[in-house]
C-alpha cells in the first residue's frame, strides 16, 4: 500500500515538471527575443514631471542588422521594472507606437533620429536613472523578407 502512494507523489512531481517546463517554453515563444538585429543608441532630451508620472522626450537612432531592409515597423516602449513578453501594465497599452516606414539594412551613415515623447510612471523613470541597473526597454514588431511576424528587442544604449 505504501509503495502505490510512493508512486503517485513521484507522478504527480513529474507531472508538474513537465507542466512547467511546457509552461516556460510558451513563454519564450510569446517574448521578445534579442537577435541582434536592431542595436544603437538614445538620448533623453527633456523631462517634465506630471504628478506621479514623467513625460520623457527621447531621441533615438536604430542600426537595422537584419539582413535585409525591414518596412512598416513598431517600436514599443515596455516597463523595465515589469518585464512581461506582452504589454500588460496600462501606461505600455497607452502609448502609441513609434511607426517606421522604412529602417535599411546596415545603414551606418548618418541616419536620421527618432524622436518621441512618452508619458512613463515616475519610478519606471528613476529605475533609468540608476547607474549600472537599467536603461529603457524597446522592442519592435515588424514583418520580416519571408513574410514571419517577429518581436525582438532593440539593443539601444543610453547616451549622457
């Protein structure tokens, strides 16, 4: 009799590790992955308190390492404070994405910045400012050569 109850715990342990292992692997899938395919760099130029939260003005320029030109792109401001594969606090889901009609491939020249502007929560703000512990976190959706939807994150160091 106790050997059947012995069997049923393993079971049910490994049931839950397989569950689990499932679990995360979905959520790779669903998250943002770096690549490497988009990297340089931004500058905040201004920022205006608001209550609680933090109006930012930032100025960005994005190297497209892909491989090949990529067009009709997103970047997406998300919360470094929590990190999810999807927007799920409000201030992501509010703001408007930074459309791009056009990124080229591996164009080193002088590219022209992207500037705009995001309303963000005071602290997700300060966790910017901590040296050593954060930066903005940007991703970008876009459609790829052989017509694949794909998320990934910018590479994008902060400049002072």
């Amino acid at each position: 009799m106790l050997r059947g109850k012995a069997i049923s715990k393993y079971a049910v342990i490994t049931m839950a590790c397989a569950i689990s292992v499932l679990a995360f692997q979905s959520l790779q899938v669903f998250a943002a992955k770096n690549t490497g395919n988009f990297g340089g760099d931004y500058r905040v130029i201004k920022v205006t308190e608001q209550g609680g939260n933090v109006q930012v003005k930032l100025s960005m320029v994005v190297i497209n390492n892909s491989g090949a030109d990529v067009k009709d792109a997103s970047i997406l401001l998300r919360s470094t404070l929590h990190p999810m594969p999807e927007p799920s606090l409000a201030w992501e889901k509010e703001e408007t994405p930074i459309k791009i009609a056009v990124l080229h491939f591996n164009e080193h020249k002088i590219v022209p910045p992207i500037v705009a502007t995001f309303t963000i929560p005071k602290a997700e703000f300060e966790r910017w400012s901590q040296r050593g512990t954060g930066a903005a976190s940007f991703t970008i959706d876009y459609v790829d050569a052989s017509g694949e939807q794909r998320h990934e994150l910018l590479d994008l160091a902060p400049l002072t």
